[in-house]
C-alpha cells in the first residue's frame, strides 16, 4: 500500500511539473523562433510598401536597421514598445502582440499612424508576429 501511495505522489509530482513547465517550454519556443527570426536566420517574405517584389531575405532581416550604431529604425526594446508613449506625433500608445503584427503586415502602428517605406512590409502569419512579439517584448 505503501508502494502505491508513493507512485501515486511521484506520479501527481511529475504530471503536475509538466503542467507548470509546458507553457514555459511553449514561450522559450516562441522566444527563440523570434530570435531567429529578428536576426535572419529564418528569413521572412518582405516588400517595400506599394511594390511587389520581394525584398532580398538579407535585405529585410530586422536586425540590419533596428540593432547596432546604425539603427536607422531606432533600437527596439521591450520598453519603448510596451509603455505607452507619443510616436510619429501620434497620442500615446503602446505594443502587444495584435498591433506588432498590424506594424508589421501593413505599416499601421497602434495610434494608426503609418510608418515611413523605410520599414518593410513583412508577410507574417500569426505564428511568427507571436514569436517575434515574445522575442521583443522580453527584452
Ligand atoms: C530597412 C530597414 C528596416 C528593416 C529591415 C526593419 N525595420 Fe522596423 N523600422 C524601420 C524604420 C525606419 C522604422 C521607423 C519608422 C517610422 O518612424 O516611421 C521602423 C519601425 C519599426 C517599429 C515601430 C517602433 C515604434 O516605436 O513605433 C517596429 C516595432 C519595427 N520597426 C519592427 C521591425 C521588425 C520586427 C522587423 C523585422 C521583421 C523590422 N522592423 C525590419 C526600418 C526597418
């Protein structure tokens, strides 16, 4: 009896730590995928706003104008982009996730303000604006 009882416990213990620990696996996927996304490793399909060629993959990595000295798009942080704060002259507004994708696909930020051409159009399924959501939102 005794033997069974602490099956059943290691049995509860393990099940209810996969419990805890699978949605943190899930985001730690997401994470990643987000980073290899940002940096190109994954390549996404991206065009210059009004054109239809796509973009050469190594022309629209995120990382080519939003890391480094040159960041000709600014430095994204996981600050700047959750705190609410005035862009483009814009009232002040914040990131989640469904507006990133907005940014994203269509040049929309979340005071609806349109972004310049510089800062591609990217064709992101909503896998891949999550990932790139968790990547940049945990910075
Ligand atoms: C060729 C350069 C370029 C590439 C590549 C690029 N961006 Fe940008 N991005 C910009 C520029 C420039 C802006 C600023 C636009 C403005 O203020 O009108 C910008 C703005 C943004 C903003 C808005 C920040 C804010 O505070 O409102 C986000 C978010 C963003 N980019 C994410 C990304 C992500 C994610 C990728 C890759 C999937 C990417 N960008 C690729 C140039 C780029």
């Amino acid at each position: 009896m005794r033997g069974v009882r602490a099956g059943l416990l290691i049995a509860g213990t393990t099940a209810a730590a996969a419990v805890v620990a699978a949605p943190l696996v899930a985001q730690w996927i997401r994470q990643s995928h987000g980073a290899e996304l940002f940096d190109g490793r994954r390549p996404l399909v991206a065009r210059i706003a009004g054109h239809d060629e796509r973009l050469p993959p190594m022309a629209s990595r995120c990382i080519n104008c939003h890391r480094g000295p040159q960041a000709t798009g600014g430095i994204l942080s996981a600050e700047g982009l959750t705190q609410r704060i005035a862009r483009r002259g814009g009232p002040p507004s914040r990131y989640d996730s469904g507006t990133l994708c907005r940014l994203l696909r269509e040049g929309i930020d979340p005071a609806h303000v349109m972004v310049t051409r510089t800062m591609p159009r990217f064709d992101v399924d909503d896998a891949a604006c999550a990932a790139l959501w968790a990547h940049l939102s945990k910075r």
